[in-house]
C-alpha cells in the first residue's frame, strides 16, 4: 500500500484500518492467507523504509496506491507507482494496480490537462475504489463493508488473472541465447522513446575537449598522511553504455527530509562539528588564511562525497561533520565552493533494471542503476544556508550504491562552469 504518512495520521489511523479490514476481507474470499505492506505496520525498528520497500517491489503482487493530493507531491508514492507501472509491463497484466480514491484531487479531475502530469494519466485509466463518500463513516457501516468486499472481489479476479498468466509462461520454452535488442515497436509502452537502449558516447556526453592529449593532475591523501601525485594521460574510452537516464535525479538533498526532522539531523551533525571546530578550528583558519595569501589567483572548490552503503556509521557523520567545517571556512575566506554527494535512489538496480526486464532483457545493457546526485550546498548558497542540508547524509536510507565515474564526471561539468583561474575537484571516500 502506497500512501501518504502523515494522511493517515490526519485521520486518527484510518488508512491503517482500511488496510487491516481488506486483508481480512481477501481472505474470506479466497480461504489463503493475503497480507498488504504497510511501512508503519512491517518495518522494524532502525530499517528506513524506503530500503524495504524498494526491495519488497519485487515479490508483492499488486499495489493499492491511497490517492490524496499529497500523493502527487510525494516523490516516494510517485516513485513507487513507475516501479510497478514497470513490473506490469515485465509481466503483461493491467490490473496489479488497484488505486483507492480517498480525498479530492485536481490531477485526476476531467478537466485536468493530459500529459501535464504522467502519473495522473495512467491513474485516470485505471479502475480505481472511490472511497471519497466513505472516508468519515463507519467499517461497520453496510455500505463501507459492501465496497470492502468489491474490491477483494476484484483482488481475487486478478488473483486467478495472474495465476493465468503464470501458468502460460511456464509453458514457453526457454531460450538460452543471448535476447536481441527489442525494436522500437517491440518496447513496452511505460519505457518512452528516447529511453530506447543505447550506446552513449562518453566523449558528447561530457563535453570533453577534442584534445587527446589532456593529463589530469591526481593528487592521493595515503593512509600514512602522506602526499603522493602522479600526472597520467587518460586513455579515452570507446564509449559508455547508459540504458536509460529516465530515472536518474539530481536533488536538493534538504527535500528529502520533512522540515522537522532536517533540523533534528542538523543538531546531531552540529555535536559532531563544534567537536571538531575546538580542537582544530584554529590550525585550519590559519592553514587556509595562509593558503589564500599565497596565490593570486582566483579558486572554485568542490567536494563530492561518496553516499554509499560503505559510508554508513561514523564514516559518513564524521565526513559530513568535516566537510560542514571546510565549507564554514572557505565561505568565510570568500573561496567559491559546493558540496555535493552521489548515490542510487534504490538497490540493484531500481527502475532502470525493471524498464530492461521489461524490454527483454537486451545484451549488455551497460549502467541499470537509478542515479540519484545529491547537492548538499551549491556554488551559489551561502554556507549559513545550506549547513542544514548536510545532516542528510545521516539519514537512514541515503546511502545506497555508486557509479563513481559518471559522478567524477557530473561533479567536474558542474565544476567546470565556474568563472575561475583554478578550479579544484576533492573526491571524498572513507575506506
């Protein structure tokens, strides 16, 4: 069940009974046990739900989205929804989503204009349980229980639909070959044309310059704190395979946490942070007073931070708590500066794996991860700003997988644009 937290908490709960009362009614139809996911009921305690959910994407069979208008302003409901519009598509049924209409929504109004909001268009088609005239009554009440029982009658069709389908796949041979790269008319509707498969040249993609002979400048911070660098030509790849950026996202990292709780992931960054700023606040406002001193030229800093599940625990509360104190100086010595950090918006894969499945599982596909680029602080935010943003990186369930390179190459694109005499990239990893 996809649905909007705090809409249920709105109404004393409800949500959360409407979900116990159709578990019960599909079993009375169907004599099999029917349980529905619901983050508050099945996440135990220290789990982030998103990690699960994302997960549980693969075995459940249908999803009951709870539409309100916050539902269209969730990026998590929406994300959840292209999951299994995708997961529709893999296994060649309609009818796994079954919405549930609880509050008024424009999007879903006739008037509403199509293609404005694509989630909202396929919602329209669907035949959802308009629940709108029985939000404030009873369960007990006859005509609440007789809806119940429609919608676990529908639940059982698909049951047995699904069962069908299963069945008649079971049938067909298996093919051992590698699968062909599907035309354009053999893709799945939800799978647009441009994020047709493709081989993406590296070279377009970031702008690099036609010279080839460009050495890059790698300077390594070694275990024993020693400084090594090394000036090596970059051998340029053929190409980079990418088999579909539709899901790939650069966010501001402060709105993925409610107001709230950015604050609360602020003040436990900071315990960490006026930790540091005694006892090396000092050393460093001279080292970087010192450093400014000495060349006339102007600089644009960026440091990226490696969000990954490696990064989990003090490694990743301690780096934040190092970069907020770096950005708090450069701010204060005027040196142009971001920080910024890289991840996936799901494990193995996300969407992007499901839009392949769907596509038939084309040969070397290249990347199928959701890219998800975070921006903690931006060239053009002040530090006293943007300082709430890096608690983020505390939260539970950020941290997923990495695609460093495409990363490197983003940071340095972004990077690339500052009006400067040196421009610095500082990639930040934790071993």
């Amino acid at each position: 069940m996809s649905y909007v937290r705090s809409d249920d908490e709105h109404d004393d709960g409800r949500i959360t009974t409407f979900r116990k009362r159709l578990e019960g009614e599909v079993r009375m139809h169907t004599g099999m046990p029917f349980a529905i996911f619901q983050d508050r009921n099945d996440i135990s305690w220290g789990q982030h739900w998103e990690e699960r959910i994302n997960k549980s994407l693969s075995d459940v069979t249908f999803l009951i989205p709870v539409l309100t208008p916050r539902f269209f302003r969730s990026p998590a409901c929406r994300s959840e929804l292209e999951s299994f519009l995708l997961k529709e598509s893999t296994l060649g049924a309609n009818n796994l989503i079954l919405p549930l209409y609880y509050v008024t929504c424009d999007q879903l109004d006739a008037g509403f204009q199509k293609g404005k909001d694509q989630i909202a268009d396929v919602l329209r088609t669907r035949n959802w349980t308009d629940w709108r005239e029985f939000r404030f009554k009873s369960f007990n009440d006859e005509t609440v229980a007789a809806a119940l029982a429609a919608m676990a009658g529908m639940i059982k069709a698909s049951i047995n639909d699904l069962a069908a389908i299963g069945r008649i796949a079971a049938t067909k041979p298996e093919h051992t070959t590698a699968a062909k790269q599907p035309s354009r008319a053999e893709l799945p509707e939800v799978v647009a044309e441009e994020d047709i498969p493709a081989s993406v040249d590296i070279e377009a993609v970031l702008e690099v310059s036609e010279n080839k002979s460009d050495v890059y400048e790698i300077t390594e911070l070694r275990p024993e704190n020693s400084f090594g660098a090394t000036t090596l030509e970059m051998p340029r790849p053929k190409s980079y395979y990418v088999y579909t950026r539709r899901f790939d996202e650069v966010v501001d990292a402060g709105t993925l946490a409610e107001k709230g709780e950015l604050l609360t992931l602020h003040r436990y960054l900071t315990s960490f942070s006026k930790a540091l700023k005694k006892i090396y606040d000092p050393s460093l406002s001279s080292l970087l007073s010192h450093f400014r001193m000495k060349t006339d030229t102007s600089l644009a800093i960026s440091m990226l931070i490696d969000n990954s599940g490696s990064m989990r625990g003090p490694k990743i509360v301690h780096t934040a708590a190092w970069c907020s104190l770096i950005g708090e100086w450069l701010d204060r010595l005027r040196i142009q500066n971001e920080i910024l950090g890289f991840t996936t918006r799901a494990w193995k894969g996300g969407q992007s794996r499901e839009a392949w499945l769907a596509g038939g599982k084309q040969a070397e596909p290249g990347r199928l991860n959701d890219l998800r680029h975070l921006v903690y602080k931006s060239f053009s935010a002040s530090f006293s700003d943007a300082a709430p943003n890096l608690g983020v990186m505390a939260r539970e369930g950020i941290l997923k997988e990495n695609i460093d390179g495409e990363a490197i190459l983003w940071a340095a694109s972004r990077l690339r644009k500052q009006n400067a005499d040196r421009r610095i990239l500082v990639v930040i990893r934790v071993p």
